[in-house]
C-alpha cells in the first residue's frame, strides 16, 4: 500500500500565508517553513555560543520543519481571528494537533514513531519557544520586506511583531533583532559592500 505522507508535505507550496492582507509579493507556507528552520539554527547557535546554552540544534531544526505542517489541512487562519478569542484559540490549538496527527497516521507505522515527536512536540519547551521566537521573526523580516517595497498594509503587523518578540524575553531573540535584522532593510549592492561586522 503506498504512503501519502511525504506527498502532502509537497502541498505546503500550495498554502498562501497572509490571507487578509494585500501582499506585494505572495508567501507560501514551504517559503516560510524553510525560514522559519533557519532562524531557529540561528536562534539555537546564539544560544549556545553567547548565552551558555546546551541547544541540540538538529532536533530544533526538525521542530521547526514541521511546527506548521497542520497547515496542509486547515489552511493558514489569519491571526486576527486565531488570536481573537481565547476559546477559537483553545479550538485551533485541538484542530491544529488534530491535523498533525492525521498527518502522522499516513506514514508506515514502522515510521511513525520517529516523526511523532515533530509533528506532535511534548515537553520540548524550551526550543519551542525557539520556534516561537523564529516563527515571528520570520513574520517580522515579511513586514519589513513588504513594508520596503511600498506597502504600508503590514505596518501595523510589523509593530504587534516588534512588542511580542520583545515580550518574548529570549536573549537569542533580542540578539538577533540587534545583530542581525538591520541587514534585512538593505538592497543587495548594500549587502555586498557593507563589511563584515564585529561583535
């Protein structure tokens, strides 16, 4: 009997992100999934080489790969309705994990326990936050960009994103923003010439 699984993860192409707001340049949930598992390399390496941490960066990584893979199934619901109401989000939540789990039962069952732990995280806590934490960067760096091609429709996202990584109180959080997420503003001429930067 053939596996399904790994043909439905080729979907997340297929889901349009920022749904309720006009997009100079569209996102799709794989774009965002990839950036989102970068930014948590970034977020795990900081971590470990400037605050003493101990993160095991691939199992981040993996986290991050699949913290949206729901997403193939219930589509992206815009934030503004998610987060309008504690019991939707309580809803979503069980949806999401509901989803994930339909997900994880199209794989051989000799598979399953292997992505179980991705696509239906435990007590992982403290790289979830590390998700978490990409995950709105990566929302962030969006506004940015959109915000830099002319479009002020995510100016206000951008501002929300701003005070919720702050709140977020991740020093590898707050690392980035200073190290890191100017460079995102720059043109690529920008980019090539600036030099290298210190510490």
């Amino acid at each position: 009997m053939h596996s399904h699984f790994y043909a439905m993860l080729f979907r997340m192409r297929y889901i349009e992100r920022w749904g309720l707001m006009h997009n100079t340049r569209p996102e799709n949930l794989s774009e965002h999934t990839l950036d989102v598992a970068i930014l948590t390399h970034a977020l795990c390496t900081l971590g470990n080489a400037r605050f003493g941490r101990s993160y095991d960066c691939g199992q981040a990584v993996l986290l991050a790969l699949y913290h949206d893979c729901s997403e193939i199934l219930t589509g992206d619901l815009p934030t503004p309705i998610k987060y309008h109401d504690p019991a939707i989000r309580t809803s979503y939540k069980l949806l999401e994990r509901e989803a994930s789990a339909q997900l994880l039962s199209l794989l051989p069952q000799d598979l399953q326990g292997d992505y179980a732990p991705y696509l239906l995280p435990g007590q992982e806590e403290e790289l979830l936050a590390l998700v978490k934490g990409a995950d709105k960067l990566s929302a962030l760096i969006k506004c940015i960009q959109e915000e830099n091609l002319g479009n002020r429709e995510f100016s206000q996202a951008r501002q929300g994103l701003r005070q919720a990584l702050a709140e977020m109180h991740l020093p590898e959080v707050d690392c980035f923003l200073e190290k890191f997420l100017p460079s995102y503003g720059l043109s690529l001429d920008e980019l090539q010439n600036n030099t290298p930067a210190a510490d």
